[in-house]
C-alpha cells in the first residue's frame, strides 16, 4: 500500500472513531462517529501539547493533506479528539505518542477553554511537555517536523497556514506566562 492510500485508509478510520460529544459547558451528552459530529455541527473535546526542548524551542508539525480539517496547514501542538471513555490527559498521552512518538513525559495542564470555527467546535484542553529524544512521526498524519524558537513561530505564523485551533491554545499559554 503507497502512502496516499495508507493515508486515505487512516482518515477513513479516523472518521469512524467514536469521539466524546459535549454541551456547550463541556458536559458529556455521549459520544458519536467523528464525521457525523462534525456534519451536525456538534461539540467534540480535543487536546492539543505543545512539545518544547529543553532549550526552549516549540516543536512545530506539517499535517497531511488528507486531514479532513486543515489539511496541509502546520500546527503548533500535536493533538486531536477525545475518543469515546477517555478523558482529557489519557487524550492527550494518547496523541502525543501516535503523532510523534512520545511517551513517558510528564503533561503539565495549562488551560480549558471553547474554541469554535466552522467544522470545528471544541472544548479544548491544553497541555505542555518537554522532550529531547527523536521524534517517530506518524507517516498518515504528520509530513514533517521540528523544534523552533518561539519567537520564529510567531513570525512563520504570519507567512505559512497554522491550524487556528492550536494557534489559539499557544497564543493563550503564551498570555498566561507574560
């Protein structure tokens, strides 16, 4: 099987999962299939980690094109939805070993918060960790990936298409810490 076609079975399987599905005050209502929540236009949980060295550099990630929502975009954190009987940190152990290879690290929690785009309504929760091993990216969801300067982020934000989601779990994290 090619790379597009492991991709395309991977998103086929993604929007099958059963993902936690919420009211507006993040109450658990129960869960459906990822791709009929997002049709319904209802309200999913997800986790995004923001990966950082010890040095301080923020591990920043290209999506595949095949991701049914932003597509090709970077991203700041890796992450995605609350799957059906998890909660927020098992979420977010969870998608931070599948997209690139982390395990082990301690999460530190820094924030809650609703996030809404069209396609995309979330009660997010933030997470931060700190790794200076290799990274194992996950060939279906993941191009490529690296550590920058926080401050290089923030000016390739302004060049390249970043997914707003986690834009806004960094942007939040970084007012918190000013």
């Amino acid at each position: 099987m090619d790379a597009s076609s492991k991709e395309a079975a991977h998103r086929a399987a993604s929007d099958a999962e059963l993902i936690a599905w919420v009211d507006e005050q993040d109450n658990l209502l129960g869960a459906l299939v990822r791709s009929d929540l997002r049709k319904r236009g209802q309200i999913g949980r997800g986790t995004y980690i923001m990966l950082f060295n010890s040095a301080g550099e923020l591990c920043v990630h290209r999506r595949t094109l095949s991701k049914a929502i932003y597509p090709g975009y970077w991203d700041v954190a890796a992450g995605g939805m609350v799957a059906a009987g998890e909660n927020y940190e098992q979420s977010a152990a969870r998608e931070l070993e599948e997209e690139l290879g982390v395990s082990g690290v301690e999460l530190t929690a820094h924030d809650h918060f609703f996030f809404e785009d069209p396609g995309n309504r979330l009660w997010c929760s933030a997470f931060s960790a700190v790794w200076d091993g290799p990274l194992r990216l996950q060939p279906e969801e993941v191009l490529e990936a690296r550590f920058m300067p926080i401050e290089d982020v923030l000016k390739d934000v302004q060049a390249k298409p970043y997914c707003p989601d986690s834009l806004a779990a960094l942007n939040r994290y970084l007012a918190s810490r000013r």
